[in-house]
C-alpha cells in the first residue's frame, strides 16, 4: 500500500512587504505597494491594505496608484529580499527533510513518512512558528496529499494562517471554491469554463473528463485531475534546480550599445557571483531581448562548465551582437545561466592566474559578507543590480 503523503506549502505573506515592514515599522496599516515608477513599472507586492481597493501583483504601478491614490510607493531592495529570503531558506534547510524553493518567498516540503513517529501537522506548524520568531515575518502554510492542494489551502489560510486538507477531504476542500483558485488557471481557460456553466470546481469535478479533452486537448486531462485532487508532482530538491536568470526592464527604450553592455556586465556579474556562493557551474548561456514592441529573442550557447564572470561575460556581449537588431531600441533584457551541475570553480591553467584566483575569492567574500555589488567591475556599476530582479518570482 503507497504510503499517504504529507506536502506542505509555505508562503510568506505580502513578502517584499512584510521586508519593508520590519525596517520601517510606521509602514505596518498602511496601504504600501511595492513596484517600478509609475510610468513604467508594475506591481511586485502589495499591502492588504492597499488590495483591498483592488490593487494585486503584476498590475501596472500607474493603475494601482489610480485605484489607490493614497498608498506608499516603495521602489524595494533586492540584497535585503534576497537575505530575508536566505535566512527562511537556512531554517528550513536545517529543520526538515526535503524541500523546494519555487521562488524567493514559496516553498514545498515533503514530510511523507514522518507520520509514523510524528504528528505532521504539529511538526509543519512548529516550523512556521520557528521562521516567525526568528525572522520576524508573517507566513502561512497548507498541508494536503499533494502539491495543489497544498497550495490552495495556503491561500485559504491567508494571511498569516495555516490549513490541513485531511486525507479523504480533498473533494470537500475543493468542490465549492471558484475554478480560478486553481493555481496556473489561466484568465482564458477560466472564461470558456464559465461559458459552459462551470463556475465551481465541483462543477468540473461532475464534469466529463472526455469532455475536457475535446475543448482543451491535453490540459483538460489534467484540470480534471486537479479538480478531483489527483496529483503526482514530486518534491524537487532545492538543490537540483537547473537554471539562474535575471532581468531589467529600462525606463525608456534603449539603443545605446554601451548602456545595453554595461547593463549585461552588471547582471552576469550577479548571477556569477550567485552561482559561486550556490557551488554551481553553468554550460548553457542564454540572452533575452524585448524590443519596444513586445517583440522578445533569445540567443544561447553552449560554454564549457563555468562559474566566472572573466568567461561569461565576452559570451554575453557575443550574444547581444548575435541577436540585436541596431535599428530597434530594446524594452527590456535578460540573462540566463542554465544546465547547472554541482562543483567549484575550475581554474582554466591557459588563462588563469594567482591574482585572478585570488579576486574573486576576495570579491566573494566580501559580496557574501556585504551583499551583492559591495565590489564589482566598474562597468556593472551604473547599474545597480539590487535593483534588477526583486519583483520576478520564480
């Protein structure tokens, strides 16, 4: 008999939010939303405050601002994000078994097993407990048979809470909530759902599942399955993920070879630095360019396993070259680091040397220490790479 499983699904609420709060303390009741300027950017986080006058992630800065012309507009800090999202991490590492970390502030734990000399539940609620006083920070946690469930029970839990979808309840759970509370339920699938008169999740678990095959092909197997609980997803180590990558969108339109360069040193100097303190090398690199339009390419390569910046960024330039068009001013790029395997840095014997060695494991420890850009190559300096990435999640 397949032993029951036990998934956790942690998030840290409003987290980028709850990060501000703990520094800034006369934020707490405030509306406050956390995003770009608001002629370009959008919504990262947000308050409940602030949602509360129909203001969420991913909405432009602009409208939010129209929807809540009150709110605090804070432009965030990717070092102190990503040490909050470091300290959570470290106390999970050190306190559970086996878990992934989906995105800065989410996590899935797999306490399958346990149940024979614990109580999974109490175990699961200790842990939050633990992050709470020791971090500071609100989180909520669901606890089901499987990964979705897990999830929408967070969400049900919300803020600052906690849910257990026994085992044999998850029909119950499920059956009288929206469709759209189905994580990666897409706004289209929803509207043609509710064409047919599928508004509850009950009612697609009363649905036909050949039915679904016929209207949405492969996916209408699987939203069947969701709907009726079933689900196989397999906690992923942490430690197994296979890529890095940021981003930058500009301000305006960009056609300045040498901002665009700059721009790329900065990000690939991060990443580098993230895959050394990670103990990872890459074999993959890839760009990303969007131009005005929305138009996006990507251009990759194939690199022997690296983790220096010395390699990777001539590659990055030689990418940019491979893929611009010079006529068309570019929206935004990117940066990513891929086919990750676990290993130090090898000293390339043709090109290295002492002093080289020697620098990054200076420009390291003091970036560990200190935070990200603390020591950097002049040409990442313009732009502020604390800056880039704090509102992708994933």
């Amino acid at each position: 008999m397949e032993a029951k499983r036990h998934i956790v699904h942690i998030d840290l609420d409003s987290f980028f939010v709850s990060v501000e709060r703990k520094f800034h303390p006369e934020l707490i009741g405030k509306p406050v939303i956390i995003g770009g300027s608001p002629e370009r950017g959008v919504v990262a986080s947000c308050s409940y405050e602030a949602r509360a006058f129909g203001v969420h992630s991913a909405m432009p800065t602009k409208k939010a601002l129209q929807l809540c012309p009150h709110a605090i507009l804070i432009r965030g800090s990717h070092g102190r994000y990503g040490e909050a999202s470091r300290e959570v991490t470290q106390i999970i590492h050190d306190t559970v078994p086996l878990y992934q970390k989906t995105s800065v502030d989410e996590f899935y734990i797999d306490y399958t097993g346990m149940d024979r000399f614990y109580d999974c539940y109490h175990e699961a609620s200790k842990l939050r407990q633990k992050i709470i006083k020791e971090t500071g920070l609100p989180i909520s946690f669901g606890m089901a048979s499987g990964k979705t469930i897990a999830k929408m029970a967070t969400n049900q839990a919300k803020p600052n809470g906690q849910m257990f979808v026994k085992h044999g309840d998850e029909l119950k759970f499920l059956a009288p909530l929206n469709i759209g509370k189905i994580p990666g339920l897409g706004e289209s699938t929803r509207n043609k759902l509710y064409q047919y008169g599928i508004e509850k999740i009950g009612d697609l678990q009363r649905t036909n599942i050949r039915f679904l095959e016929t209207v949405f092909g492969k996916y209408g197997h699987s939203l069947w399955e969701k709907a009726n609980g079933i689900d196989h997803g397999e906690i992923v180590a942490y430690s197994d993920r296979k890529s890095i990558s940021t981003e930058h969108t500009f301000h305006t339109n960009v056609s300045d070879p040498r901002t665009l360069e700059t721009t790329l040193v900065s990000m690939t100097e991060e990443l580098s630095s993230k895959l050394r303190r990670e103990n990872k090398l890459s074999s993959c690199l890839a760009i990303k360019l969007r131009y005005g339009n929305f138009e996006t390419h990507t251009q990759q390569q194939k690199i022997a396993l690296t983790a220096a910046e010395h390699i990777l960024i001539p590659g990055v330039k030689n990418l940019l070259k491979m893929a611009w068009d010079q006529h068309r001013p570019i929206r935004l790029i990117g940066v990513r680091l891929s086919d990750l395997c676990t290993g130090s840095y090898q000293i390339n014997l043709f090109e290295d040397n002492e002093e080289r060695i020697k620098l990054y494991q200076a420009m390291d420890q003091i970036n560990f220490k200190f935070g990200d850009k603390t020591v950097c190559r002049a040409a990442g300096m313009e732009i502020g790479t604390r800056n880039f990435n704090p509102f992708m999640r994933g």
